[in-house]
C-alpha cells in the first residue's frame, strides 16, 4: 500500500452519502447556460465554446452524464442496502441541476448535519480534485447555519476494482478489435502543463494528475497483460499560446500508423463513465482520424455501471464508516479526503490565474 493515503476522517455519525460530479446539459436550451457555469473565470475562448456546443447539439443537447450518474448512484443505493449500510444517497453537481449547493441545502432543512461526499473525478489536479472541495465549501455556504459537516472521500486512481474494471475492458475490446499488430493507447482529459505542474502539495513535487493517469495505465495494462502502452491526451481547449499536456489523441495515432500498427485500442482511463468527451473526442473525431488512415480503431468501454465501481465507492464509504483498511495498488500520493472543503495539504493544486491573453495570438485551439 502507498504511504500517502490521509487518515481517513472517521465519520461513525455520517448520515448521508453526497455523489458529487460535474453535471450536463439534458437538452438543447441548457447547452449554453450550462457552458457558461463550466467556464466562468476561465480563459477559454468563444470560439472553443462554440465548437463545444456544438457536440453537444449534435446529442440532441443531450449529454450522458447525468443518466449515467443516476444509473450508478442506484447501482450503489443497491450495493449499500446489500451490505446492510442505512445511508441516503443525494446527487448535486457543479455546473448543472440538480446542483451541489441545491442537494446541501435540502440536508441541512432536514437537519441531516454530516455527510461523506464521493467525487466522480479519480484525480488529483484542480480540475480533478481543488474543485470539488471548492464545490464542497461553497455548498456548505450556501446551506447556510445548519449546513451539514462534509467530509469528502479520497482519490481512487490506483484501486484494485477500478483498475479491474479497466483491465476486463481492455482485453475485451483488443478481442473484438481484430488487428494483427494493435498499440494499446490510454487517454484522460488534457489540461494546462502549468496545473499539472501544480497538482498535488508542492513537497510531492508537482504533477499528480500525470503521475496518477500514467500509474493508473500502467496498472490497467499490467493487469490485462500488455506489454507495451502509450498513454496521450484529449479534450484540450484553452488559448493555443498556452501548453497544455500532450500529444493530443489525434496527432498520437498518426504516430501510431506510421509505427506500422494496423490497429488501435484507446482506453479512457481519465474518465469513470461514456461522457461527451468520450463519445466525441474519442468515439467520434478520433475514430474518424483512425479511418483516415486505414488503422481499425476500438474504444475500450469506460466501469459505467460495471457492479465493481459501485463496489468500489460503498468500500471508500466503509474507509470512514467502520475504518475499512484502504485498497491501493499503486505508489503515487494521493489526496483528496478533507473536512469541509478544506484544500488536500498547503499549497495543494494552486488555482490557475487566468494568464493575460496576447494581443495576436488568438485563433483555433487545435
Ligand atoms: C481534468 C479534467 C476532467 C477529468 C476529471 C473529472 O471528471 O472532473 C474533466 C472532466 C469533464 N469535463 C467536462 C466538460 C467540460 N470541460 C471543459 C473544460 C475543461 N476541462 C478541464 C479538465 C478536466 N475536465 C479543463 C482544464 C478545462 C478548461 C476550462 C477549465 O479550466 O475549467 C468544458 C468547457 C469547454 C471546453 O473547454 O472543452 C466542458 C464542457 C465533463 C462533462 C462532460 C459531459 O457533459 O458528459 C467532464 C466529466
Ligand atoms: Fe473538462
């Protein structure tokens, strides 16, 4: 086991389970209200947003996070009642209904006063984790006087169920990929060089988030038996002048055909479910890129509603609940359990400044 689990915060009194995630649009008039509460005080530019809207208007403005997450939160009301745990579970995302701060204030009016909150993010980083405490704080603020303790839930990247989950896909979609020569690649969401630099507590030494995604990969690959992987990024936006991890999923698998492989099997382990990013950048752009160049592309199925992610969340539940012995498989630190969206440790993923954005540089993200 990795040393830099935190103590679990023992909550013996919690009475509630909080699932916390990003949240989405559920039809075409909410794309743009949505979007706007994703990028507030981000420096992405308009024409980004609209290109984004525009995947999300080709899913009806649809996107399929929210089901997803109900389909999982039953699965763990489910598992919860299974193990004979007596815990509600209440859904409330940052950027759109049903909201965090919605969820928090309906507890504290039914004088529900603690809580342990899963995040759908695995990740260290600021997008990954700083927000959800700074969702969690301002949550609780909202609620007002009675607003209930909040003690998050640790990162999960490396555990043994989340990695199986992975692992099974993995094998599965190289079976029905049919290639002679495939390259498995692994894929999570981009983000600015400067907040990867920036995620975890300095004395760590910076870079969390890739540390953990490639740790995470290359678990994933060991456990489904593939000697060889790539792990490269997708989804990015922001200005062009400003770096953000790479390569970028579409320039690696020119990279990969000119490698003579015939084939590619993309496995996104940054996300836990099928969302937009999934099913666009991946399922759609780079599968189209792949058909370009002649290599047969497969996608590995994200845990969904596989039964060990629901596992695995009721099993971060009994961490607090009966002191449950932590699960890791890896060695990178990991953060993430705070009281009452208090940041991981001092200096924990520094929020970005906006970086002043240079007269003449602006144009394509890509
Ligand atoms: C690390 C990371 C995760 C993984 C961890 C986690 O799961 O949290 C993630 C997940 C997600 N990101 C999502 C959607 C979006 N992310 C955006 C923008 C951004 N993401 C960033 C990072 C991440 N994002 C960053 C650094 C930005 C730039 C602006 C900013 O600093 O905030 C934008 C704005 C347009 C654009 O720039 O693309 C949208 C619409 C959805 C919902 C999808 C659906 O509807 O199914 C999900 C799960
Ligand atoms: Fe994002």
């Amino acid at each position: 086991m990795g040393s830099a689990v935190a103590d679990p915060v023992r909550e013996p009194g919690a009475r509630a389970l909080l699932f916390a995630s990003f949240g989405g649009p559920e039809g075409p008039d909410d794309v743009r209200p949505f979007l706007e509460n994703v990028t507030r005080g981000r420096n992405v530019p308009p024409d980004r947003l609209d290109a984004v809207a525009e995947h999300y208007l080709h899913f009806g403005g649809v996107s399929p996070i929210n089901a997803l997450n109900r389909a999982l939160i039953d699965a763990v009301r489910a598992r919860l009642r299974a193990e004979g745990i007596d815990l509600p579970v209440r859904f409330g995302n940052r950027n759109w209904h049903p909201l965090i701060e919605d969820a928090v204030t309906a507890m504290a009016s039914e004088g529900i006063d603690g809580a342990l909150v899963f995040a759908t993010s695995a990740w260290a980083g600021y997008s990954g984790c700083r927000q959800y405490q700074e969702d969690i704080a301002r949550a609780r603020a909202a609620a007002g006087e009675r607003a209930p303790e909040l003690v998050r839930l640790r990162q999960f990247h490396d555990h043994p169920l989340f990695i199986d989950a992975f692992a099974d896909a993995v094998r599965d979609g190289l079976s029905r990929l049919g290639a002679e020569r495939p390259r498995l690649v692994f894929t999570a969401h981009s983000v600015p060089d400067g907040a990867d630099q920036a995620a975890g507590p300095p004395a760590d030494g910076g870079r969390l988030y890739s540390r953990q995604v490639e740790e995470s990969a290359r678990l994933v690959a060991q456990a489904a038996g593939i000697d060889e992987h790539d792990v490269v990024w997708q989804s990015r936006s922001g200005p062009p002048h400003i770096p953000w991890l790479g390569p970028d999923i579409c320039d690696h698998l020119d990279e990969v055909a000119a490698r003579r492989h015939d084939g590619v099997l993309v496995c996104p382990v940054g996300f836990i479910s099928d969302h937009l990013e999934v099913i666009w950048d991946l399922d759609t752009e780079a599968r189209e890129h792949a058909a370009g160049l002649g290599i047969a592309f497969g996608r590995a199925a994200t845990p969904g509603t596989d039964p060990r992610l629901a596992e695995m969340i009721v099993e971060l539940v009994r961490e607090h609940l009966d002191g449950a012995t932590p699960r890791r498989s890896g060695n990178v630190p990991q953060y993430g359990c705070t009281r009452n969206g208090a940041p991981c440790a001092v200096g924990c993923c520094a929020a970005p400044s906006p970086p002043r954005r240079t007269v003449g540089q602006s144009g394509p993200s890509r």
